[in-house]
C-alpha cells in the first residue's frame, strides 16, 4: 500500500495528521510539502482536484478531512 500525505508546516488541520502519524509510529507514509515543492502541489491539484490539505493519497486515491484521515490510520 503506497500512502502519501499531502500538506503544509503552518496548516493546524495537516498538525493534528502528522502527529497522529508521530504518536503511531508509522514510517510508512511519505510527505509532499505543497508549499516547498510545486511539483507536490501540482500533482495534487491534478490527481485530487483541489488544492486541499490535508490530503492522504491511499494508493492514488485521495482522501481529505484531518478526523477522515485519522480514523483511517487509526484502523489501518
């Protein structure tokens, strides 16, 4: 399973992902930071359609919402 989270440092929402991601322990997610990369930001408006974040990229599909994306990794 290829999981990629999409965000930003000073987003509060992408804050409360990443130290979900922190507190779990997972080292199976990697991260595109939109604002330091256009490339990031580029392919998420391409592939997700908007310029949201967080957004957490399930083998390609995006999924949004900061309590979504939590409950997912929670169960996952």
């Amino acid at each position: 399973m290829k999981l990629d989270l999409y965000m930003f440092d000073t987003c509060p929402y992408c804050r409360k992902v990443i130290n979900e991601i922190k507190m779990s322990g997972r080292k199976d997610i990697e991260f595109h930071n939109i604002h330091e990369n256009e490339e990031d930001r580029q392919t998420l408006i391409r592939v997700g359609g908007k310029e949201q974040v967080p957004c957490l990229f399930v083998d390609g599909k995006p999924m949004y919402e900061s309590g979504d994306i939590i409950a997912w990794l929670k169960e996952n």
